[in-house]
C-alpha cells in the first residue's frame, strides 16, 4: 500500500530581482543597527577630542536613541500615506547626508545635532525595511527574509563596537560616520533599481500621522534624558523641573492617544496588569544590557588601560552571544519549558551581574568578560523564552498593538541605560570628571553600577515568579532584540 502523503514541494529559487530587493533591504536594516553602537567604544576618544564631559558624550548615543524612538512608532504611517519605497529612498538619502554631518562636525554640538538627524532616517530606514518585505520577495520566502533582517539587525549592533574601535584607532573618530556614505550610496542604488514602484492608492480615504503624540513622546524622552545627563545632581531644581516636564508629558500622551484616530500606541492595554508587569521587566533588562555598552567603554580603557581596538572587541563579546545563543536557547525552551527557562535566563544574568560587582579587579579582563558572557548568556535565554510564550499565547488581533508598548518600553530601557546608568557611573567615579578619575574610581564605579544592575533584575525575577505571572493565562512579555 503506497502512502498517499504528497512530498514537500521544492522551494522556488528567488528571482534575480528579489534577490536585489533583499540585498538592499539587508544593507538598509544593517546601516542603522550598526550606528546604534558604532560609538561607544570610543566615547572615552570622543570625550577627550571633543573636551566633552562624560555626561556630554553620552548624548552622541542618546541623540540617535532618542529621534528612532520617537519616530520608530509612526513612520510605518508615512509609508502608507507617502509610499514606502519613495521614503525608505528618501530615509537612506537623509541617513546618508546625516552621516556626513557626523563626520564633517566642528563641535559637540554639531555632532549632536547630526546624529539626531541620522537617527530620524534610521527610522525611516529600520521600519520600512520590515514594510517592504511582503512587496519584494514571493510569499513562501518571506519568513525567510524576515529572519534575515532580523540576523542583520543584532550583528549590526554586536559588531558595531569592533567596526568602531577598528575605525578610530586606524582613520580618527570622523571614519565611523564617513564609513556610511559608500554604504549609503549602494544601499541607495541598489533599492532604486530593485525595489517594486510604490502602488497607487485607492479611494478617497485620508491616513492621519499622531503629530501631538509624536511631540509629546519627543518632549518626554528629551526632558528625561537631559535631566539624568545635565551633572547637577538629581535633586538640583532644573533637573527636578525636567523630569517634572518629562512626567507631565507622559500624562497628556496617555490623554491625547486616548483621542486621536490613528496613536502611536493603544492605553487602554495599559490597564491589563499582566502586561505592565511585562513592560516592566522589558524595561528592566533592556537597561541594564544597554548599561554594559555604555559603562563597559570607560572602564575598559580607563581602569584596565586597554586600547581602543581591543575595546571595541571586547564590547562585542556581550552582542555577540547573544546573537549566537539565540538558536541554542530557541532549543532550550523547546525541551525544557518556555516560563523555567525565562526564569533561569534571569537567574543567569543576576549572577553575572553580581560577579562583576563583586570581583575583584586584579582578574583583569577575563573578571570582566567571562561575567559579561554569562549576563548576554542568560539575555539570549530569557528573550527566547518570553518570545515564545508571547506567540503561543497572545490573541493574533492584540499581537500588533502589544509589540508596540514592548518596543517603547524596550526603547525607554536602553535610554535608562545610557542615560541613567551613565549618571551613576559617572557620579560615583569622580565629582570632577570621569575622564580625570584615577583608574581605581573608574573600577569602583563600574562595580557599583553593575550592582544596581543587579538589583533591577532581582526586581525582574520577582515580577518572573510572582503570583500573578505564574497563574494560568498569564505570561512574562517580549522582549526584543537590541538595535
């Protein structure tokens, strides 16, 4: 008796012209994800060329955090309304001048104003690549793809750091934005070519852009970011006034999304208490793993006296295991249960954290990093994990509008983690200045830091095996990849 199961059909190779498409959308996704750590290797470097202060630095990284944050939200918007291969053109034109602002900048605050213009066509760029997907390749390919972006997305930030120290130590600090351009120049000429023509849009019906809720989140991440980097001290009344404004903010983007017809995000699931407690814990591990790429550049060559090469390697370690343990941990989770092992993952980044705080620095560089690889370790685990359990249990109709509080609050974590956590660091270091603290502070520093690190995922594990979280139903949130 023959068996009547039909074979699998072979999968059709792309088309030449879907190939292009995907190459020039890869190179689009890798660009920015790139530039969200290209610098932080060397912000002792720019510290010291710039005559910045630490807190001052920082903002060459929350600049760009702070204009894809506010934008990711809604450029998808403007895609539909405007074309989504016209702006992506137009994101990686703007990218691409943007970079060359970066290079060509006389002064910190020039540099500053250009990243946040590179951040506003990485937006463009990151939201539309994931847009343009279902137009450019066949439909079986396109979970492939997505796969892809998604592979390009996490080695862009894992080898950012590398990509910069190499860079700077060999052409000057300038070359980590000037790389952009030839990159910028195929990625532009690949997707002219290759991309479908935007379809003509039927019908007389009008798309509406949340322009106050855009401002308002703007102002809101501003006001709180500047308040944690100004270096007078939280309690200083500017500083109280700031935050006061970024909590004032926050209170009327809650009121204004509640009423315009097409918001950033939807309130009303912020009344489900299950997803606070995820938002939460998103928020809570976002940053602290942004805090390693923030605090770790400063302590490495400062305290450890390695050079800026060397740096940009080691940064790359934390990234990089967690992009390669994502396959192992997927496995994981498979045999051993998605909720144990979102829990362990979160055991196993406390420890490491707890090992950096508390070893003592005649371990040198393998005191930092095998630590730092049981943190990146246990990330990888726990996203996994939490992915997991949000795809088997979410109703498909909310999926969308979940993901885009977690990648707010993602994005708010890695903020606190750079801005924030550089504060600490900065203050327990010295009151005169970071990049004058004798390597002792610095190392001091980064062990205090990581200590409160520590305690914000030890807040985690407590939302992890709540109650409330371990009853039937409920579940720990997403938590996305960075960059």
């Amino acid at each position: 008796m023959t068996s009547s199961t039909p074979a699998p059909a072979a999968v059709e190779p792309l088309p030449a012209r879907a190939r292009w498409a995907l190459a020039s959308l890869s190179l689009a996704m890798l660009m920015p994800s790139l530039d969200t750590s290209i610098a932080n290797a060397g912000l002792p470097v720019l510290s010291e060329a710039l005559k910045a202060s630490f807190q001052q630095v920082q903002w060459i990284v929350l600049a760009y955090l702070l204009a894809v944050t506010t934008l990711i939200a809604s450029v998808g918007r403007l895609g539909d309304l405007l074309g989504r291969r016209r702006l992506l053109l137009a994101g990686i034109a703007w990218f691409s001048v943007a970079s060359l602002g970066c290079g060509l900048a006389p002064s910190l605050g020039w540099l500053l104003a250009a990243r946040a213009l590179q951040g506003v066509g990485a937006a463009l760029m990151l939201a539309l690549s994931i847009a343009l997907v279902a137009d450019s390749v066949p439909k079986a390919r396109t979970g492939s793809a997505m796969g892809l972006l998604g592979t390009l997305s996490a080695l862009g930030t894992s080898f950012g750091p590398s990509l910069g120290g190499w860079l700077m130590s060999s052409l000057g600090w300038r070359s980590i934005f000037l790389v952009n351009l030839p990159l910028g120049l195929l990625a532009l000429v690949l997707a002219w070519r290759s991309l479908p023509a935007d379809a003509r849009r039927a019908g007389s019906g009008r798309l509406v852009f949340d322009y106050p809720g855009t401002l308002l989140l703007a102002l809101g991440l501003g006001a709180y970011a500047l308040a944690l980097t100004l270096g007078q001290g939280l309690l200083a009344p500017l500083n109280l006034g700031l935050l006061g404004l970024a909590g004032l903010a926050g209170g009327l983007l809650v009121w204004v999304e509640r009423r315009v017809p097409a918001p950033l995000f939807q309130p009303a699931l912020l009344r489900q208490r299950q997803l606070g407690a995820c938002l939460a814990m998103t928020l809570l591990v976002s940053t602290v793993i942004m805090s390693t790429l923030v605090v770790g550049p400063f302590y490495l060559a400062r305290s450890l006296g390695l050079d800026l090469q060397t740096v940009g390697l080691c940064l790359s370690v934390g990234p990089l295991v967690a992009t390669l343990g994502g396959w192992p941990a997927g496995r994981l989770v498979d045999r051993l249960g998605a909720r144990r092992m979102s829990r362990g993952g979160l055991l196993g980044m406390l420890l490491g954290l707890l090992a950096l705080a508390l070893l003592p620095a005649s371990l040198g560089l393998a005191g930092y990093l095998a630590p730092l690889a049981l943190v990146t370790a246990g990330y990888a685990l726990f996203q996994a994990a939490n992915n997991s359990l949000v795809m088997l249990d979410v109703a498909p109709q909310q999926r969308g509008l979940s993901a885009g509080l977690l990648s707010l609050s993602r994005n708010l974590g890695l903020i606190s983690g750079t801005a924030a956590m550089g504060a600490l660091f900065a203050w327990i270091s010295s009151a005169s200045g970071i990049t004058r603290a004798p390597p002792e502070a610095v190392g001091a520093a980064m062990r205090g830091t990581y200590g409160l690190a520590a305690l914000l995922i030890a807040l985690a594990l407590i939302l992890a095996f709540s109650d409330r979280l371990s009853a039937s139903g409920e579940r720990p949130c997403e938590l996305p990849r960075p960059g």
